[in-house]
C-alpha cells in the first residue's frame, strides 16, 4: 500500500478509538459529552512539549499526557457530575473551547494558533495504530458485557431506577467519563504522531460534535456500529475526493453531509444503523455445533 | 471610563440576554438545551446583512430588525418540522435533542462557510455619528441603540409570558405537558408558539450582533455559549434569571477585556459557571429542574 493509502488506514483508526472512547461515555453512560476533543488537545501538546523541552522518550511523557487528561476529566466532571445531564453537555463544551483558549494563550509553550509542530517521527507507525485500536475496542467490548457494564446500561436506561438498586451512579459516571478522556487522551496523541503538527483549530468544537455524530450513526447501543461508522465515516470523503460538486471538491461538503445523514438517521431509525445488534462469532459456533450433532446422529444410526 | 465600561457592559449583556432567554425559553417547556440558537444567529445576522444592503437607501435598522425577526420564527419552524417533529413523536429520550440541535447548527455554520467563506461582512454605517455626548461622556450611539430595543423586547416578553392567556398556557406546559394537555391545553400550539419566540429572539440578536461587531459564520457559535453560561447562572428554564446573569456577564466581561485582555475571557467565563456550579447549582432564581421519575 502507498504512504497515502496507510495514512488514510491510520485516520480512521484514530478515529474509532475516539469514536470507542465516546462510546463507554454516551453509549454506556448515557452522558452527552462534547468537549473530548479538549482531551485530545490535552494530551498530545503535554506529552510532544515535555518530550521536546526535557528530552524524555515519548513512552514516557504519552503516560504524562494521558494522565493529566484523565485529571482534568476528574477535576471538571467532580462538580458537574451530580447536576443534571445538560449542565454536563454544557461544562464539557465549555471546557472544550477553553482548552482551545488556553493553548492560544500559552503562545510561549505552544506556538499558538502558528501550531506546534517539533513533533518526533515514529517508526512503524502503522502497526503501533492498529495494534492500540485492536486493543481499545476489545477492552471496550469487554467492558460492555462486563458487571460493570451492565450496571452502565441499567444507568442509561433509567438513573433513578438505577439508583435505588445500589449501583452507586455517580461513582460509575466518573469513572467512565476519566475513562474515556484517557482514551481520548491516546487518540490525540496517535494524531499528533500521524500528522506531525497540532493546531488549536484542529482540536475544536468540530471534532467533538464529529465523534458524537458517528456514534449516533451507528448506533449508541452497538460497540460495532460505532467501530464501523467511526471507520468509514471517516474514511468516505476522502474516497469521494475527486467527485466535484457545484464547482468544489466534495471534501468541502462533508461536514454537511455528516449531519444530513445524522438527521435522516435520527427521524427514521432513532437507533442508529447498527441498532442494538453486535457482530458477533455466536453464529459460526452455532453453526458448527449443530454440524458436529449431525455427525453424531450420523454415527449414532 | 468606569461609567463608560459600565454602558457598554450592560448593552453587550442585553444581547446575551436576547440569547440567554431565547435559551431559556425553548428550555422550559421541551426540557432541552437548544444549540441550534447559535446557528439561527449567525443565519439571522447575515439575513439582515443582505437586507439592509440590497436597497439604496439602506432601509431603517427597526425594520431590518423587524424583518430580520420574521425570518428567524420561519427558520425556528422550519427547524422544528426537520429536526424536532419527529423525536416528539417517537418520545425518545432526551439526549436525541441534543443531538439533532447540535447538527442543526453544524449545517447552518458550514453551509454559510461553504456560500460566503470565512470572510467577514461589516454592517454599513447605520448612525451618522458612532457616539454622542452626555455632559463629558462619550456614549456609543450603537450601544445604546441596542439596550434600548433589547430592553423593549424582554420587557414585552416578560408581559406576554405573564399576562396574556398563551403565556399562562406555556408557563402550564412548562410545569407538566401531560397534565395541561389534559385541562384542555393544545400543547402542540405551545410548541410552535414557543419556536416563534425562540427564533424571533434569534433574529433580533442576529442583527444586533452583527451590526456591533461584523458577519461571519461562527459568530451565533461564539455568542451562543455565553447566552448558554448566563442561563445556567441564572438557572436553566428561568426568564428573569437568565436576564440578570447576562447582564452581570455582560458588565463583568467588559471590565475583564478592559484590565487584562481578550483573550482570556472564555477562560474566565468557563471558571466563573464551574464555580457557580459547584458553590449554587440551582442558579440565580433557585428554580431547579430536577429529573423526576
């Protein structure tokens, strides 16, 4: 495969971790956050700026980076969190356009709104990615049919309810929301690694409501549907580059087409694409067990 | 200068005020965070652009803004018939609003980016002077343009909310939707009522917003986050909270770009609502929409 090709692979693979992240939050936890980007942003300028200024392995400062996301994840969810849900959505929106804010302001550190490029090259990257992506979804997945997770669903479905059977609900959020901040924290560091330079516009509002809108699609109660729309979402406009459309490149319109699929998704099929199905290997088991008690009757006559 | 900061602050804080109601609004009775107010804005700000340029002589700015206010209920109803209709009837939850207001102000920005760039558009002058003076003071005549008809318009909200017969009627669909239907309430009427306001507020502010600073796609964006945090401060569903909170935000913002610069001011927004979270949930008003079973 050519460079671009790979490079292509390696976006969309950063974007079904993220996609996973938001999952384990919305999906699971039934909260709307739209400041994950904030995270992203977070994680990848503290881990290349200390990398860069104190010379450390990049192994080393990732976990500095992704640590302090999932800190800030605490700190902003500590007070929110009790509130209701909307209060949440809006605090992690603010807390998304303020991390954009601050890195703005920290021109000094981050070379502001220019972007801070001074970024290490990795080799193998291509393996690093689908290595961490494969890992993330099958923790995730795990998690979904986990006590854990099963205690997430009940908390979605109904939070009072779930409340009165003993599922501590707040305890439970937190924990999923720094989760997937950490989780977010390693996308954002694969994208600085993929593309050498961060911008505070790359890591806006944008972003966020992207991955939000790729769940939806595939569905918010379905690991599979939002490991394939977060793939292929991101995936499409690029195989639609050369396509024009009223005199420019289709790329230009895919924000817009995103959303129009969001709004054809939401009023004809509120469940997502994928709805609560899972692409599972029961069926292959399945299959082959009722083959193997063919062969016994077989022997058995 | 105190006095002068002090003006400006509560003209920008009524416009957040236009917005932070129009919030408010929407909220109370469908129970949902409308982002799509955002999106109205910016598509309200450059209706009005266009208006006032395409004829020579510019036409008066009430009647920009007036028509400007028409535009935005079609858009709001239009809104609601694309994105809203359909999750009322299906009685999803909640989080499906969010969602679908969230896109809606997605497309609008792109599309405006997509029609006319990221440039921004001025306002052609509207006044013959930008101030006049009141003893030694310089007043801005724009500033206190847009006070006095933000004022004017949240006063006659505040009297169509409280006095007339569809005011009570919202502020019953606001309490209960199942019960007041049930007294004999149309609450769909409410609800296209309600978008009506909501997208007239939209319109209004558009202008103004427009006219004070200048044109451009994310300016409903940029705007709608700070209506957002003064209808938190003031308590989320709240008419009369939302008012003050916008209008202290307002001032306080002012004060705060004068002393330490621009840009830190979403940072302190942003510290100033997590406070305000954690030290007084409820908001100003101290109403505080619990969810229920």
């Amino acid at each position: 495969m050519s460079n671009y090709q790979l490079g292509l692979i390696i976006n969309s693979c950063i974007s079904v971790i993220t996609v996973t992240g938001v999952f384990a939050v919305t999906g699971l936890a039934g909260m709307f956050s739209l400041g994950q980007a904030g995270y992203l942003a977070i994680s990848s300028y503290v881990t290349f700026i200390l990398a860069r200024t104190f010379g450390l392995p990049i192994l080393v400062t990732a976990f500095i980076g992704v640590g302090l996301s999932a800190l800030s994840a605490y700190v902003i969810s500590v007070p929110t969190l009790k509130l209701r849900k909307d209060y949440f959505a809006l605090i992690t929106m603010g807390f998304g356009q303020m991390v954009t804010a601050m890195i703005v302001l920290l021109e000094k550190y981050t070379n502001g709104s220019i972007g801070y490029s001074k970024i290490p090259k990795v080799k193998s990257l291509f393996i690093i990615v689908i290595v961490i992506t494969v890992l993330v979804v099958f923790c995730i997945r795990n998690l979904k049919y986990s006590r854990f997770g099963r205690m997430c669903i009940a908390l979605k479905s109904d939070e009072i309810a779930a409340k009165s059977f003993g599922i501590d609900v707040y305890k439970l959020k937190l924990r999923m929301y720094v989760l997937a901040s950490a989780i977010a924290g390693g996308a954002g560091i694969l994208y600085g690694l993929k593309n050498r330079v961060i911008l505070p516009d790359s890591f806006g509002w944008n972003l966020s409501a992207e991955m939000q809108i790729f769940l939806f699609f595939g569905g918010t109660n379905s690991i599979t549907g939002a490991v394939l729309s977060g793939f292929f979402l991101k995936l499409m406009p690029e195989l639609f580059r050369t396509v024009k459309l009223f005199g420019q490149s289709l790329q230009e319109y895919r924000t817009i087409i995103y959303c129009v699929l969001i709004l054809l998704v939401i009023n004809f099929r509120p469940n997502g694409m994928m709805g609560e199905h899972e692409l599972s290997f029961a069926w292959v088991r399945s299959v082959f067990a009722k083959k193997k008690e063919h062969m016994k009757k077989g022997t058995s006559r | 200068m105190i006095f002068q900061l002090l003006i400006n602050g509560i003209s920008l804080g009524a416009v957040y005020a236009l917005i932070a109601v129009g919030f408010a609004v929407v909220f109370s009775v469908l129970k949902f965070s409308n982002f799509a107010h955002g999106g109205m804005i910016s598509a309200c700000a450059y209706m009005g652009f266009f208006f006032q340029r395409a004829y020579v002589p510019a036409p008066p700015i009430f009647v920009t803004i007036l028509v400007t206010g028409v535009f935005g209920m079609f858009l709001a109803l239009f809104l609601d018939l694309v994105a809203y209709r359909n999750i009322r009837k299906h009685k999803s939850p909640g989080i499906y609003y969010f969602l679908s207001s969230l896109t809606i102000s997605i497309i609008i920005e792109q599309v405006l980016n997509i029609r006319f760039s990221k440039n921004p558009y001025a306002y052609p002058n509207i006044f013959e002077s930008t101030f006049f003076m009141v003893g030694d003071l310089r007043v801005s005549t724009m500033d206190t343009m847009i006070m006095a008809v933000s004022l004017l318009i949240l006063v006659a909200l505040v009297l169509l909310i409280h006095k007339t017969k569809m005011g009570l009627a919202i502020r019953a669909v606001a309490i209960n939707a199942d019960t007041s239907r049930l007294m004999g309430i149309n609450s769909g009427v409410v609800v296209v009522m309600i978008f009506l306001i909501a997208g007239f507020l939209a319109g209004v502010s558009g202008v103004m917003l427009g006219a004070k600073y200048s044109v451009y796609p994310d300016l409903g964006q940029t705007m709608m986050v700070k209506g957002f945090i003064a209808s938190v401060i003031g308590g989320l569903g709240s008419l009369g909270g939302a008012i003050v909170a916008a209008i202290m935000l307002g001032v306080l913002e002012m004060f705060w770009t004068y002393f330490f610069g621009a840009f830190s001011a979403p940072v302190m927004l942003f510290v100033i609502m997590l406070l305000f979270l954690i030290i007084r949930p409820q908001g100003i008003s101290g109403k505080f929409a619990k969810e229920k079973v």
